[in-house]
C-alpha cells in the first residue's frame, strides 16, 4: 500500500461511465497498459482505477485507487468486462 499524489488524486476522482469504455470486444488490449493507470469495470459490477504494475498469466498485478491509496490486488483478466 502507498498514498497516491496529489494529481492523482485530483485527477482520478473523474469515475468513466460504462459508454465511455472499451468496447467487451477489446478487454485483451488491456495487457498493452503496464504502467498505466486504467478504470477498470468488472463483470460483478464494480469499477475503479487501477494501476497495472505486470501481467502475470491471464491476470494482472496491480494496484485499486481507495481512499487515496493504492492497495495491492491482482484481478483476473476474465474479470474484467471494459475499461477506460
């Protein structure tokens, strides 16, 4: 766990709506975005920013954004359902 800095914090209080995503059809690109911060919305219904630190298999290795702080979590890729 680590704090997020203050851009970050500014920047990633913006929540992407489901439209705004990628389409269901192009969640396999998301492994192009090590190092990057995406929204991630999963098929359970949840959505958060998430900072993809590698992919490790079919799941990535990152970070959720809660309460301005990053905290560890892998997600399964097939969990994922779009992202932004």
């Amino acid at each position: 766990m680590f704090p997020a800095t203050e851009t970050q914090k500014r920047l990633l209080t913006f929540r992407p709506t489901r439209p705004h995503c990628l389409a269901e059809a192009d969640v396999g690109t998301i492994v192009n975005c090590i190092n990057m911060v995406v929204f991630v919305w999963l098929t359970n219904g949840n959505g958060y920013w998430y900072f993809i630190k590698h992919v490790q298999g079919d799941t990535l290795i990152g970070y959720i954004l809660v309460n301005s702080r990053w905290i560890y979590n892998p997600i399964p890729q097939k969990q994922v359902w779009i992202y932004y």
